[in-house]
C-alpha cells in the first residue's frame, strides 16, 4: 500500500487547494486523463473519501508531495 501524499492545486485565482490522496501516481494520473481528454471537470476523491471537482481550466499547476508533519503547538 502506499503513502498518502498531499496534493497542491494552484488556481489560475492565485488560490490553491490542498487534497492528501491515497496515491500520488493515481492522481497524477487522472490529471493528465483530464488534461489530454480535454474534460471541463476533473474528480479527485481524497483519503477521507471527500470528492473534490476542479475546472481543468482553471489550474495553473499541480504539486504532489509528502504531507508536513505538523507538530502540535501552544
């Protein structure tokens, strides 16, 4: 099974979703399906089972990496 990775999407708004996903090379995936396909909306379920639609047009880069470890703070 693999690590969860965190998924940066940066919006053409000069806004950006973070997702963490189950699979980093299965989202990568269906983002050049997107792409290449030329969907107006692309689905990504994240690893609590949320479903997130972002307009392909929209994005302005994807960023796939391993989630901080945020310590807990006073």
């Amino acid at each position: 099974m693999s690590e969860e990775l965190m998924v940066r999407i940066g919006l053409r708004s000069a806004r950006e979703l973070e997702i963490t996903v189950a699979d980093g090379d299965e989202f990568a995936a269906t983002y050049e399906k997107a792409v290449k396909g030329k969907q107006l909306v692309m689905w990504v379920t994240d690893a609590r089972g949320h479903r997130f639609g972002v307009n392909v047009d929209s994005i302005a880069f994807v960023e796939i990496d391993k989630p901080i470890d945020r310590g807990v703070g006073f």
